[in-house]
C-alpha cells in the first residue's frame, strides 16, 4: 500500500506540474493513433481503460503497455473592444499511462491500469483581463483501476474494474476586477488541495457479433472528488482588509463526470480494421464551482451548468507488414459549456482532432508505439456571464482560439 | 526494405514538424494585435495637445498624482495616436504618487495628498504618503497636456494665471497647478498652448464654471447677466453669455492653423456621486427615537403654523420623524425668513436635493459633543454648503445646458471639430453602468470603480472608459481606425 501511495504521489507531482484540458484524451499510444477510439477493439491492454470487457480476448497471456505522451495546448483570447489580448503560457504536460494485463484462462483475466483521464493546466499571464476569473490552474487526477476479464460465452465477455482516484488541484485568481493596495498590486487568492481521494469504477461488455465486427459498450462512473480543509492563501491583500482575508482553509467539490462509450470495430480485410466509437460524457454534473471559505471571506459560487456532450470518433488501422502498423483518426469533440458561461479556466469549444500513428514490433515481445495528434477549437466569440462583483453582474467577453498538438511514445511487452 | 523504413520515418517527422509549426501558433482571423487596419483619417495626430481642467490633467482621488496623470485620458489617446502618427506627448508630471502641494517646502494648505481607502469599515482616507511637489520648483515645457486642476473657462486666456507671484495676493490670481509649468510666469493657458502649433487637439473647459458652485453647496452667486467674470467669486455660477464669448474665442484660436479637435461638453452633476452618494433621508430612527425628536420640534412646528406663511411653505416647513429611514433636517436659504420670530429658515430634504459627500461624515454626529439633542441632520441643521437644494441645482442644471447649448453650436459650425457628448455617457454610467468587455463600471462611489475617491473625478479606469469614447468619435468624425484600451487593466481605487 505503501508503495502504491508512493506512486500516486508521483504521478501526482508530475502531471500538477504538466497536465491540458479537463478531460485529456490521451490514455493508449495505439487508440491514440486511431482517433482515441477502443471500446469495440482488442488490440492491447489499453483496454483496460477503454473497455474492461475486452480484457479476457486480448491474443498474449501476459502482457505490459504504457505510453508517454508530450502535450502542448495553447490558448489565446482577445477582445476587439477594449484592444485586450493575451495567451496562455503553453509549457509541455507529459500524462502517463501504464496497463497490465494477466489471463489466468481462456474465460479469466486480470489486470491493473494507471491512466490520467481529467487534467488541465491553463496558465494566463498574470493580471490578464480575465485574472479576477483565472490567473492560472493546474488539475490533476489519477486513476488506478484493478480489472477482472471473463468470458460469459462465445460472443460475450465483461469487464470490472473499481478505480481509486488520487486528484489535486491549484488555482490562483485575482479577488476582483479592481482591489489593488495601495501601490497598485492587485490582491489574489491561491487556493492549493492535494491528494483528495475518491472512488468511482469502469465497467464494459464486448461481444463479437460475426467473425470480422465488434461491438462494445464501456460506462466509467462519476467521480467526486471532495476536497475538505485545504488551504487558501491571499496575497497582496491591503492592510485595511488583512482582517477578513487572511489565510484559511477552504471546501470544495469537484465532479470528474461520467462517460458512457458505445461503438463498434470492423475489419474491412484481414490487414485493415475500422473503428467508430461514440462518448457521451455526462458533464451536466458540473453544474457550478463553490468555494467555502473557512473564515470570513464570503463564499465564492461560480455557476457552470455544463451540459452533457458526444465525441464522435473514427479511426482505422493497417497492418502493412509483420512490423509496421499504421494508424489514422478523426474526431469530433463538442464542447460542454453553453454560450454565456464561458469561463477562461477551460478554454474549450468545439474541436477537432487529427491523429496518426504506427507500432513497429521490433521483436515477437517488443512493440513500440508512436501517435502523434492535432487538436483544433474553433475560433469562439463567448462570454462568461456569471461573475458577480458589488452585486453588479460583470460579464467577461472576447474571442478565444485554442488548439493542442501531443507526441507519444510506448511500449508494449507481452510474454 | 530498410532504405524504404527509413523514407517513411522521414515522411513521418516531416509531417508532424509541419503539424507542430502550424499548431505552435493559432491566429485569430482579426487579430487585434495586428496594427495594419489602423489609420489617422483625415486627423493629424502629430502634435496633440490637450487643454481643459482637472478632468484633462488625470486629476483623481483628490488631487494630482503621477500614476493618475499617466492614466488621464489625453495620455491615453496619445499612447493610441503613437500607432498612427502621432507624436511625443509630454505632460508635467509631479514629482510622486503621493500628490498635494508645497509652495518653497511648505504645505499648500488645500492641497492635500491623494485619498485612499483604510480603516474598517473602510473610508476614504488622506494617504500617509507626504508631498513633496514644490509648485516654486518650475518644470519647463512645453506640454501637451494642458489640464489645469480648478480652471474654468474663463481662466485658459487669463494671463499671469501662472505667476509664482499671483499665489500671493488676496484674492489669488494664479492658480498653483499652472505656475509650476507656465511657459512663462505671464503666459496664457492658451498661449503656452497655441505656441505648440497643435495639429489635433481636445477641449474639454467649463465643468468648474458650474461644479465649483455646486460643490460648495451653492454658497455662491448665480452670476446670470454679469457677463464680466474679473468680478466674480471663486464659487460662483458663470455668466452663459461670458462663457459663450470665452469659449468661441478660444476655439477660434486652436483652429486658427487648420488644427482639427474633439470638444467634449459637460457632465450634469446628477451624474456625479459627490451629489448623489448620501441619500436625502439619511436618518434611521425607530418609534422612540422619532416621538422624542418630534417632540423636540414641536415647538418649531407650532410657530411655523401660526406664522402666516402660505399652506404649501407650512407643510414644506412642518419637521416631522417616523420609525424608519428620516429625511434630513437642513439649513435653506430661499425659505421666507422668520428670524425676527426665532424661527430658523429649515426644512426637512427631499428627493430633489444633493446632499453633499463630505457632509455624510458629519450626518448623525453630535453638533456639540456629549448633547443628543444636537445630531446633525436631526437637532442641528446641515448648514447651506452642506447641501444642493433643489433650487440651486436647477440654477447649475440651466447653466450647464447652456454651456452645452454653446459648445455643440461651436463644434457644428466647423467640420474640422468633433463634438463628444460626455454628459449623455456621464449619464449613461450612472443610470445601467458602462460594460467595456470585461467588466462594469458604475458611479457607486468608491465600489463602482468610475469615479475616484474625491466623488468628482474618474479614476484611471474612469479615464481609459473615456478616451475609448472618445476614439469612437474620433473614428466616426475623421475616419480614423484606432485600437482601444483595456479599461481593465486600469486602477480603480485603492486601499491602504
């Protein structure tokens, strides 16, 4: 246990320093390559992540898969009234994931999957336009899934697996469009929680439905992860007002929402396999972001009211020779936040993804993984609508331009 | 075969290199960074000058300070007209952020260093800060910004209005602000700004010619008819027709060389939160309070009754208190004077009236220390200058129209002249607030982030709202593409 605490730890460290986007999806080098799809595929123990249901069928007895991934995500926003501009400080995330999977029979499999599905580093220059919104924010989560395979019969098998999830967050905004000291410093609140755990489960069914199609349903649940007592530090706060905002400790809830998967995987020859999956992920969980103070500083309620969103997903690989494989994607990502709750925390409209990649099996045991990926938000005109500030409703508006491009690297080890 | 692996890893890299230059930067299809789309028009910005008052000097917070003159709205414009043609702007910045005056290393008595909030609750509070802008240390020009805190039309052709020498006499003739930057101690507001052969400028004069009255609570002389403003007193009500003859000849004179400008007329002190922050009924009471204060007046009532005056001017003058908020007890001057009765000339105020910022300090406090019988407001009346009655409000309302009245008239007798309507967006602030994009401003005073902690003037933020105004006329008048500024990333108030 100890141990595993050790590497959560790590994991953790890592990707609060380097993660993109709420919802990152970068968990398998090979579904990568094929637009993020999987839930219908039985290609590699990814599936662990993408469908527990597959575990059982996959070809090796033992096999180890894990993949690094390089992510850059930029975001800019301007407003052509007021002439402001900024853009995020794009540094590299580096999500990890690691799956291992074991068949104890034909009909019985188990496994372990270390994934980071949710995460997200905005950094803003700070006293941007937005700052009493967001200066920066760094989230991070990590979800460790033991898994069970079985076969039920012929055509179908069932995947279970509870996930433990270690989550921590940083986030630093101004206190408000204008509360400056006395030198013109503009006070802000950093508010830091670490390792607040939670739990929440992925579970799958597979079937093979002819010799070349399959078909796939995956639901990962909801995880709440409830931050309680963590700490609240204020800084260049001005002398008169030290009183009500000194340093405290603050509660507050944040939702990793579900997703339901359902797609299929068909081999138009023996070398070529298409796959087209659909998620739908439950994001109207999210209805607002409160933070309650400890001491006197009033609670912040910041409504989100994300509604529930689909990516669609196509990806198609070919098997050019014993070696080389070679993949391509496509996707379509709808973005959960509706117009006029747009805040800068999450620059994420609608986009799309480009993906590519190749496995090169450098021995019978030895694969290694490449993806590469282009991610493209459309160009937004949206506001934030919901920011309060001496009882006045002050709107934050402007354009927004994001995209995010990802290396990946793995492999894959089967004995 | 590895000849044809190694080509296809090549290919690869090329491909996703490619992806990552494309990616690394995303362009907005109109960047607002992109200076290209911006011009003049038919404007020369060249040689800007701006000349007026305390709104034109960046003027905040009670005084001048050197953060709120690199925020006034002519800085601001100049920083926009550099990116078209626009030339140096030089302003005559005081020597710290701390504001207030010495004249030879002694206080200025008036002259106090800025204001900033502190204390709990919070106040508006003078800033521990110590001045040290010497007015008799002369700074030399010429400047750009030829904002003169406290002058009024009539003041900008008025030589020796920078004369060391004129601070000394009683009344004053000079005006502090102005000697520490005459370009020579007899030199003209205007002179020192016709020598500069402006090519553009801004004309923003007249706001003091009636707040200056107003502020004082209308202790001062409508001067209606005396159209000779060497006989007036410093918080009189100028004459329309002087400010007429004053106003057209200074413009006839910055337009002499073809120069083109912006002149801005004058905000209504309905606006203005130094009139509209204390409310008329001020006074919370609850049943008991409101029987022994009646009672209190019962006497005062009773002689007004019996005093034969009209039945309109009895009820106007009847005192009467109710648990719940109170209107305030107050001095007026118009009321029929029943001295020789004992009977002081008061009333209670009404919606109508302007009770003035600086009495909401005093409202509620004992007249005479330790004697509840004398809380100002209640036993003891604010006195005139406390307050902007009806009647002297609608006398600065009547002047300030006329004064518009005479600036639109001048800005549409020439096309080389803009006009900004700055009373209609004044007004628009304090009616539903300005959003500029990315927040509000309103004129609640010291929350609302437009105005400063004087309840006058803007704060910088206030400023950078106005100059984006006044580039939308600018644009429409001169066909001039001009990018705006982030009122947000301006200062609002501050704390200490």
């Amino acid at each position: 246990m100890n141990k595993v605490l050790v590497v959560t730890t790590l994991f953790c460290a890592s990707t609060l320093v380097h993660a993109g986007g709420y919802r990152v999806s970068l968990q398998g080098q090979r579904a990568q390559g094929m637009g993020h799809t999987g839930v219908a595929l039985t290609d590699s123990a990814e599936s662990i992540f993408f469908n527990p249901g597959s575990t059982v069928l996959l070809d090796d007895d033992k096999e180890f898969i894990g993949g690094l991934n390089l992510l850059s995500a930029t975001a800019k926003y301007q407003n052509v009234n007021t002439g402001a501009s900024a853009e995020t400080d794009s540094g590299i995330a580096t999500p990890l994931n690691l799956y291992y999977n074991s068949k104890v029979s034909d009909s019985l499999s188990w496994g372990l999957g270390i994934y980071t599905p949710y995460g997200s580093s905005v950094k803003w220059p700070t006293d941007w336009a937005g700052s009493h919104l967001v200066n920066e924010i760094e989230l991070a989560s990590v979800f460790i899934q033991p898994t069970l395979g079985y076969r039920v019969s012929d055509t179908v098998s069932l995947g279970f697996g509870p996930t433990l999830v270690v989550g921590g967050v940083e986030f630093n905004r101004n206190l408000s469009t204008s509360l400056v000291d006395e030198n013109g410093n503009r006070a802000n609140v950093t508010l830091e929680a670490s390792e607040v755990t939670s739990y929440g489960y992925n579970i799958g069914l597979l079937a093979t439905a002819t010799d070349r199609l399959n078909v796939g349903i995956n639901y990962r649940s909801k995880v709440d992860l409830e931050a309680r007592g963590e700490s609240a530090t204020f800084q260049n706060v001005p002398a008169s007002l030290q009183g009500t905002f000194s340093n405290t400790t603050f509660d507050a809830d944040l939702v990793l929402p579900a997703e339901l998967t359902v797609g299929l995987a068909y081999e138009l020859t023996d070398k070529m396999t298409f796959a087209f999956d659909v998620n739908r992920t439950y994001w109207s969980d999210y209805e607002e972001l409160r933070i309650d103070f400890a001491n006197a500083v009033p609670t912040s309620v910041n409504p989100r009211n994300y509604q529930d969103a689909n990516t669609v997903r196509l990806g198609l690989s070919y098997e050019r020779d014993p070696k080389w494989t070679l993949r391509g994607g496509y996707y379509i990502d709808k973005t959960p936040v509706r117009d006029g709750y747009f805040a800068p925390e999450t620059p994420r409209p609608d986009s799309t993804g480009f993906t590519f990649g190749a496995s090169y099996q450098r021995s019978p045991k030895l694969a290694l993984d490449f993806s590469f990926l282009y991610l493209r938000f459309l160009e937004t005109d949206n506001s934030y609508d919901f920011y309060v500030e001496n009882n006045t409703t002050t709107p934050f508006e402007g354009t927004y331009l994001s995209n995010a491009y990802n290396f990946g690297f793995g492999l894959k080890y089967t004995y | 075969m590895k000849a044809k692996t190694q080509h296809l890893r090549n290919v690869a890299c090329i491909a996703a290199l490619t992806g990552v230059l494309a990616a690394c930067d995303p362009e907005f299809n109109n960047p607002v960074t992109d200076n290209s789309s911006l011009s003049a028009g038919t404007a020369d910005f060249s040689r800007f000058v701006a000349l007026g008052d305390s709104l034109t000097a960046g003027f905040a917070d009670g005084t001048v300070y050197t953060h709120g003159q690199e925020n006034s709205f002519p800085a601001i414009l100049a920083q926009q007209f550099a990116a078209v043609g626009g030339g140096a702007f030089t302003q005559p910045l005081m020597a710290d952020n701390n504001g207030g005056l010495l004249l030879s290393g002694n206080p200025l008595p008036g002259f106090d260093q800025r204001l900033v909030l502190s204390g709990s609750p919070l106040a508006p509070t003078l800033s521990s800060g110590t001045p040290t802008t010497d007015v008799a240390n002369i700074l030399t020009g010429p400047f750009n910004n030829m904002g003169v805190p406290g002058a009024k039309s009539f003041h900008l052709g008025a030589d020796g209005y920078g004369n060391l020498a004129g601070l000394l006499t009683v009344p004053a003739t000079a005006n502090p602000f102005f000697v520490r930057f005459a370009g020579a101690p007899n030199n003209s507001m205007v002179t020192d700004t016709l020598t500069q052969v402006p090519t553009f400028f801004t004309l923003w004069i007249g706001n003091n010619d009636t707040v200056s009255y107003a502020t004082a609570g209308g202790t001062g002389v409508d001067q209606l008819g005396n159209t000779n403003p060497a006989t007036y007193g410093a918080s009189d009500l100028t004459d329309p027709t002087a400010f007429a003859g004053v106003y057209s000849g200074i413009v006839t004179a910055l337009t002499a060389n073809g120069a083109k400008g912006v002149l801005i007329n004058l905000p209504d002190v309905t606006s203005i939160p130094y009139f509209t922050t204390v409310p008329f009924n001020a006074i919370p009471m609850d049943a008991d309070t409101a029987a022994a204060s009646n009672a209190a007046f019962a006497a005062y009532n009773g002689g007004i009754a019996g005093a034969g005056l009209p039945a309109a001017e009895v009820a106007q003058r009847t005192i009467t208190f109710a648990a719940g908020q109170n209107a305030l007890v107050i001095e007026d001057e118009s009321l029929t004077d029943l001295s020789g009765f004992g009977l002081p000339s008061i009333r209670q105020a009404t919606a109508a009236d302007f009770v003035l910022l600086p009495s909401s300090s005093k409202i509620g406090t004992e007249a005479t220390p330790g004697n509840p019988a004398t809380v100002w407001g209640v036993g003891t009346a604010l006195v005139d200058g406390d307050v902007l009655t009806e009647a002297e409000a609608a006398l600065v309302t009547a002047a300030n129209d006329a004064f518009n009245t005479t600036i639109a008239n001048v800005a549409n007798a020439n096309p080389d002249l803009a006009l900004f309507d700055a009373k209609a967006e004044l007004a628009r602030l304090a009616s539903e607030g300005i959003n500029y994009g990315s927040g509000i401003i309103t004129t609640t005073f010291a929350t609302g982030g437009g105005f400063s902690l004087d309840g006058v003037h803007p704060t910088a933020r206030g400023y950078a709202v106005v100059a984006n105004l006044i580039m939308d006329t600018i644009e429409s008048s001169f066909g001039a593409t001009l990018r705006r500024v982030d009122p947000g990333s301006y200062t609002t108030t501050f704390i200490e």
